[in-house]
C-alpha cells in the first residue's frame, strides 16, 4: 500500500514542512526534555537557580498569609488538628 494512500496526498509535503521548521538547537533545554531523549544533563539541575530576594519576600508573604488562611479556616470549621497535621507526619 501507498504511503499516500494511507496518510493523504498533502501528507508527505505537511510532513516535509514540519521537519524544516523544527528546531535543531534550543536556546531553553529543559530537564524533561533531555530525559525524554534519554539524556541527563545535570548542569539543568546543579546549581539551583538563586531566588531574587524580592521573589522570595514576596513568595514568603504569600505562603505566611496562605498559612493563616488555612489555620483560621481549620478553627472556623472545627476540624481536628490531625485532620490536616496527620498526613504531613507519613
């Protein structure tokens, strides 16, 4: 059988401008992306990005009002402490 009778006329030409339009170099790799080529590239991993201090303030009072939030909803509803404590003790 045909390859053009299996995909379509137009296929092979579709075909041809996506592989002219892939990238053959990538300003952003990601760690994903090379582990699903069945790489390991470590220098994506180590060292870990230092956090803006102005990120990490900003991210801090977030996570602080996000934890008042869950404490004063946990009091209003009357939940037991080990309700939300207990599987962060696994």
């Amino acid at each position: 059988m045909a390859m053009e009778s299996m995909i379509g006329k137009g296929a092979p030409e579709a075909l041809e401008v996506t592989e002219a339009a892939r990238e053959t170099s990538w300003r952003y790799p990601s760690l994903v992306g090379e582990l699903f080529m069945g790489r390991l590239r470590k220098d994506l991993v180590s060292p870990y990005p230092e956090q803006d201090p102005e990120d990490r303030q900003r991210g801090d009072a977030f996570l602080e009002k996000l934890r008042l939030f869950s404490r004063n909803l946990t009091e209003a509803l009357d939940f037991p402490r080990q309700t939300i404590t207990g599987p962060f003790s696994f």
